[in-house]
C-alpha cells in the first residue's frame, strides 16, 4: 500500500480507487485504522486518543489533496 504521509511516527496510506468508502489507513506502533475521508470516522481498528488528533490534524490540512485523488 502506498505511503503518503509520515509524522510523529504516525504512517498513513492509501490506495487508488480501493473500495467505498473513501478512506485511508493510519498506523502508530502496533496500532492500525481505516478513517473514512468524508466523516473522518473510524471504520475499522484503533489509534490512540493522541494519535488520532493528530491524524484528524494531518485529514484536516490535507483534506483536498485526498479527496482530488479519490475523484480522479
């Protein structure tokens, strides 16, 4: 899975045209998720409270960039 990000040891990636909904994956340490782009929910796994603030952080600057690769 492609990497698009790395910050504080947080990874995210994402795929091109993976299946609906639109999201990606977020890693630190041991723990994984999926977050979907539109709601910034948690599909599946776990992050950390501090984790997860950052990464909702990171959706939140980056949030077009992700969503013009999703509609191409």
């Amino acid at each position: 899975m492609p990497q698009i990000s790395n910050f504080f040891g947080i990874i995210i990636k994402m795929f091109y045209n993976e299946h609906n909904p639109p999201h990606f994956h977020a890693e630190y340490g041991e723990y994984k998720c999926s977050i979907d782009i539109q709601t910034l929910a948690v599909i599946e796994g776990f992050l950390t409270a501090r984790a997860l603030g950052l990464v909702v952080e990171w959706v939140t600057l980056h949030k077009d960039s992700a969503q013009r690769r999703i509609d191409k």
